[in-house]
C-alpha cells in the first residue's frame, strides 16, 4: 500500500469568523491557495455551504473557476457538493466547464449533506437524501460519458435524451470520491468503484477500518484498485517542537468556538420529530452532544500534529492505511493571521513533504 507517493491537498472551508467580511474572507483563501501553488502541494479542496458564516461559498464550480485562473498544477477540488441540493444536470454541466477551463485539473468530491437548515430552506426533505444523491451521481456520470443519454428515476427524468454540452476533458471523466462518515457509505460506492474521502471527525482506527473495508468491497466485486486514490482528512499542525505543537494545539482550542458547528441547524435533525432524519441515525449524537473532544484524544487518535518527525510517523501511518492523499485542514475554523498560517504552510511543505516525494 505504502509504495505509491503520499499527494498532499488542502481543505479550505471558507469561514467566516466574527469581524470578517465575506470578501475578506475570499481575499484570504485566494491568496493562500496562490501560495499553496508555489509550495508544491498537490491539491485543494473547498467546502459548500449555505446559509450560515460556517462557510460562504454556497457554489464550489464558481469558485474553483476563479482559481483555475489564477493556478497551473494544483487539483481543484470539490469538498463537497452536496448532491440532492442541486440539479444533477447543472452539477454535471458545471464540472465539465471547470474541467475544461482549468485544463483537466477538476476533482469531484460528493456528498448526500447533513445540515437540516440546508435542506429546509431548499424545499427539501432530508430523509430522501440519499435517494436523491444515487440519482443524482447516475445522471451525471451518464451525462458525463454517454451521448443521447436518457433516464427516469424517482426524483430526477431527462424529458428528451441529453446530450452534455461541453463534456469534461478528463476521460472517462473527471475523478469522483464519495464523502464517507457511515459504514454503509463506504460498502455501497466501494462496491462502484467510487473512492471515499474519509470522515475528518473519526479517530484513526475508524478510518483505517474504512479504508480496510473499501479495498475489500471492491474486490469482492471484482474491481482493480490500482491507481484508486482514497483521500484521508485529517486536522494538521506541524510546529519546530512537540512541546509548541502542544502549546498551540491547546491554543487553537481555545479560539474555537464549537457550537458555532456543532448545534441543532447543523445537525440532521427531522423538523416533523426532532430526532435524527431517517437514514442519519449514524449521526444522531454526532452533532447534539457538541462534538466536544478534550486535546489527549485529538492529540492521540484524531489530529496529525507534533514535530515533523512525529508527523511524517503520522502520515506513514495514514499511508499503510491504504490512503494516498492526505486532505490536511490547517485550521480552517480558526482566526489564524494569514502572515502565520503561510509560515505554517511554508514548514509544512519544508519539513514534512521531502519524505514523501
């Protein structure tokens, strides 16, 4: 597992924290990933959201429009779309133009969402979440590969044959990866052939037991994974010592304002019952017991942090897991100065990439 090069990607989720305009806060991110560019990173991933600061970027194409523009080499991501919001038909168009003004650098990373204000203020019932993604992902890899393409489903019917126009540039089409926090998850895309992107609030043992459990499923279905690139997200800090890694790991905690995530419009909630909607029972203490964590757990079994010796262990680790890109968050619900973050960036790639390349 461990002998394909470990890519290195960044998640940005477009926070908005108190004080901050949303302009700031694109301004911000914008002239990070230039940065990330000239570091050598491989990719970044950027989060959808609507209606709330947790993040204000509630169309990922337009966005990575913008900064297919202003990069060369990196990935641009999608972290997530979250499918049954969107008409698979547009999704699918929208990709292919990225794809295509970026020069075949688009990832797709999906998702059936979580977030019940998402979901009401679009009209929509979140217990038909995961219906409506499987319908939406069928249409759009049709879209994607077939010409005249027809379909009828429960939710979503093309009226004539479709044929997408443009179509994307990456063949057979641009790189999928499904958004896995239940097990179920991770058994029903790996039986397709679809990569997972890793839940980011598991600890390591979950993950490596999803990506275990990945590799299985699509063999048992007779799948070849060669070349299949399964991203692991992870929460990532590397300081000069263990002892600062600590210092500041306690230190970031302390800025964080948890229940600005973790609260009732976030989690997956039925307005009709007030308990979990149906087919998130997964996460049914996830959101409402405040996701609180203490710093040995997060320092222990959660994050990868500590010096670059005890963080190249980390992505070793991660990298026999059976993962071959590592999604890093450096703090993307944190107010980090930007003049710090880009010194944290700069170590990063000086002290930990070389290992892997």
């Amino acid at each position: 597992m461990a002998d394909r090069p470990m890519k290195f990607s960044t998640f940005h989720l477009f926070h908005q924290n108190a004080g901050q305009s949303a302009r700031e806060v694109y301004d911000y991110q914008i002239e990070i990933v230039e940065l990330l560019e000239e570091l050598g990173f491989d990719g970044v991933w950027v989060a959808e959201h609507h209606f709330r600061d947790y993040g204000v970027v509630p169309n990922i194409f337009n966005l990575l429009s913008n900064l297919a523009a202003r990069t060369e080499r990196l990935r641009l991501g999608t972290g997530i779309v979250v499918l049954p919001l969107h008409n698979p038909i547009h999704v699918a168009e929208e990709a292919a133009m990225v794809d295509l003004l970026s020069g075949g650098r688009l990832e797709v990373g999906i998702g059936r969402g979580y977030q019940s204000i998402e979901f009401e203020n679009f009209g929509l019932d979140l217990s038909e979440a995961r219906d409506r993604f499987n319908e939406c992902l069928d249409m759009i890899l049709g879209l994607w590969t077939q010409n005249d393409f027809e379909y009828k489903g429960r939710f979503y019917e093309t009226t004539h044959p479709l044929t997408l126009m443009p179509k994307p540039v990456q063949r057979p089409h641009p790189p999928l990866h499904v958004a896995a926090v239940s097990p179920e998850t991770v058994e029903l895309y790996a039986a397709r052939g679809i990569p997972i992107l890793a839940d980011p609030a598991a600890p390591f043992k979950k993950i490596a037991k999803a990506a275990e459990t990945w590799h299985a499923t699509a063999a048992a279905a007779g799948l070849d994974a060669t070349g299949v690139e399964l991203v692991a997200s992870r929460s990532v800090y590397v300081a000069p010592t263990v002892e600062q890694a600590r210092e500041d790991q306690a230190r970031f905690e302390a800025m964080f304002d948890r229940s600005r995530i973790f609260n009732v419009q976030s989690a997956p909630i039925d307005p009709k019952t007030g308990q979990a909607a149906k087919g998130f029972e997964y996460y049914q203490h996830r959101y409402l017991k405040g996701g609180s964590v203490d710093n040995d757990f997060r320092w222990e079994q959660l994050e990868v942090i500590g010096d670059p010796e005890r963080v190249i262990g980390q992505i070793k680790t991660i990298q026999e897991m059976g993962f071959s890109n590592l999604m890093c968050d450096f703090g993307s619900t944190r107010p980090v100065p930007i003049e710090e973050m880009k010194k944290v960036l700069k170590f990063f790639a000086a002290e930990v990439m070389p290992a892997f390349r």
